[in-house]
C-alpha cells in the first residue's frame, strides 16, 4: 500500500468530505452547501480550515471514492441495492462492492428488526421461540444486549447454546437474507426491511449478550459450548468479566478475592489498573497494605505490558472461580437478588 492510501484510510468522514469539497473547488463547493443545514455548514467550514497540505494521491483517491458511491447510488435508484450489488460486483469486484455499498447505508436510520427493539422481551421470545436457531440468532444480534439476553434465558435450554454459538460465529449479512427472513416472520414486517450491510453478531456480540442473561443461563451454555466448540467457549471465557468490571462488585466481593491474590501479582495488575478499579481496591484492604502495595508500584519502575496484562487476567481467573464456588456475586440479569 502507499504512503497516500495509508494517509486516506486514517481520515474520518469529515477530513474526507472537507478534502473532496476543496478539491472541487468553491463554486461545486457553494452548490453542495445550499443542502446542508446551518449546523452541518458550521462543521464542516471548521474541517476545511484545519485541512493543512493534501498529497495530490489522497484527493485522488477521495474523488475515486466519492464517484464509487454516486455511481453505486444511481444503481440503487435504477434497481434496487441487489441490483447495484451485482453491477458493482463485476466492475470492482465482490470486496469493494460491499464496502462501498456498505458506506452507502450505514448511515440509514432504520435499522434491520427495528420492529423488535420496540417490541417486549416477552413478546419477542412468544414470537421467535419456534424460529430456527440461526434465525434467532441474526434477530438477537441487532437488539440491546440486555433484551437479548433475556430472551435467550427463556428460550430451551436446547436452543441456547446453539443460538450463542451462532451468535459468536456469525459474521456479516447481506440484506437480501435479512429481508427473507423478515418475511418469513411475518408478512407485515416487510415494510421494515432496511438494506442494511452492518457487521452483527461475533465473540463480542454473544459476550454482551451472556453477561446480560442469569448465572443459570450463561453456565448452560457455556458447558454446553465447551462440549461442542472448546476454542469458542474458551475465547467467551477470557472476555465475559474483564479486569475493569470490578468497579461492579460489591466491598464484600472485593475483599474476597484479594485474599486470593498474592500482593507481587496485585502489585502488578494495579500498575495499569485505572483510577477508578485502583481506588476501589485500595479502599477495601488494610490502610498498611494499601501502603505497602503504593510503595511496590512506585519501587517497581516500569512494568511489561503482558506481565500487567496477565496479571489482571489471573485476577479476573479467580473472581470467577470464587463465583463458580458461589462465594461472591457478580451482578447480572434475573436471579442475583440475595435473599437473607
């Protein structure tokens, strides 16, 4: 790659729309302006003042892909995004026909199964329970991790694992298997579809959803996915509870498991802890082990990265093994009410 094209791929939307209106120049520039609102003139009159010098390369490659995006959107209008996807396909080839018709709409308010995020928790799980795992999956990707994760706990236990393993695994879709399975739903959600190419689901999407539902729910179907996938269940593991969670437990948590560390690894792990976890932490030990533990970080010097890294994620290892053994309480969904 370039030096110029590794300069573009570093500008956000409105260095790249600022640079393309100076390369066409003011009077282009004045008629693209009688369509913005004051606010937008506001913004992007500001950009243009803070463009310095642009390497003739980079306004190349901006108009390149400025007229990409008019040509894909005149498809669009002739025949519909399926349309303007296979035209785009044959002159630029499948990869950056999606990326440019993935700048395209991402922008789109409307949003695929907009229809469930304003719909009820209980409603949602009456309406999908009978779905196809998959089908259940690509519907939970797209809504709050909190709604997701309450239907998830009230689907079969035999549903939720394979629901969260397809979750984890699922990648992008295209809009017409949106559109299909919006129809299968029901016919009455096909004025909803929106053509839609946004990235859904992945490890990090099953996560969210996971740390949303009940302890009972996530052990299922995490037992169940060390069964069938142990990498995937094991990569859900590192990233259900990480080190900056902690500031979500409660003194008595906290002071349990500082018990289980040693101070050289707390030591460690508080070096690139942030304020907020530090102070927590501090605040639930003795006042002459917070000092002590100061002194060390101070005598220490400079800490590796990795020593830090695996040093919080030790820590992170054992709270969820002290929850495992039920003797702390990480707060969660439905069901973490503590009944005296």
């Amino acid at each position: 790659m370039s030096k110029a094209a590794s300069k573009k791929t570093e500008l956000y939307g409105k260095q790249k729309a600022a640079i393309l209106l100076i390369t066409l120049g003011p009077e282009h520039s004045a008629k693209i302006f009688q369509h913005l609102t004051e606010e937008e003139i506001e913004e992007m009159t500001l950009e243009i003042a803070n463009v310095k010098k642009v390497d003739p390369l980079v306004k190349e490659e901006i108009l390149e892909e400025f007229y990409e995006m008019c040509v894909a959107q005149e498809y669009i209008s002739e025949g519909g995004i399926g349309y303007a996807k296979d035209i785009l396909e044959k002159s630029l080839g499948k990869d950056k026909a999606f990326e440019v018709i993935n700048r395209l709409t991402a922008s789109l308010q409307v949003k695929p199964f907009d229809f469930a995020r304003k719909a009820d928790a209980s409603q949602l799980v009456n309406f999908i329970q009978n779905e196809h795992p998959q089908t259940i999956a690509l519907i939970l990707s797209y809504l709050e991790p909190s709604k997701s994760g309450q239907i998830l706990s009230s689907l079969s236990q035999e549903k939720q694992s394979e629901v969260a393993k397809r979750i984890a695994t699922m990648d992008r879709t295209y809009p017409e298997v949106i559109k299909e399975v919006e129809l299968v739903l029901e016919k009455k959600l096909s004025n909803i579809v929106t053509q839609d190419y946004t990235k859904a689901g992945g490890v990090g999407s099953v996560v969210e959803i996971l740390n949303s539902v009940d302890r009972g729910t996530e052990k299922y179907i995490i037992e169940n996915l060390e069964l069938t996938d142990p990498e995937l269940a094991e990569e859900i593991k590192k990233r259900m509870f990480v080190f900056e969670d902690i500031i979500n437990l409660d003194s008595t948590a906290i002071q349990r498991f500082i018990r289980e560390i040693e101070n050289q690894e707390l030591t460690v792990a508080l070096k690139g802890a942030t304020p907020e976890v530090s102070d927590l932490i501090f605040s639930n030990m003795s006042k002459r082990m917070a000092e002590m533990i100061r002194e060390d970080m101070d005598f220490m010097g400079p800490v590796r990265l990795r020593d830090v890294e695996e040093g919080q994620q030790n820590i992170v290892n054992t709270i969820r093994r002290l929850e495992e053994a039920g003797e702390i309480v990480i707060s969660r969904g439905g069901g973490d009410e503590i009944i005296v």
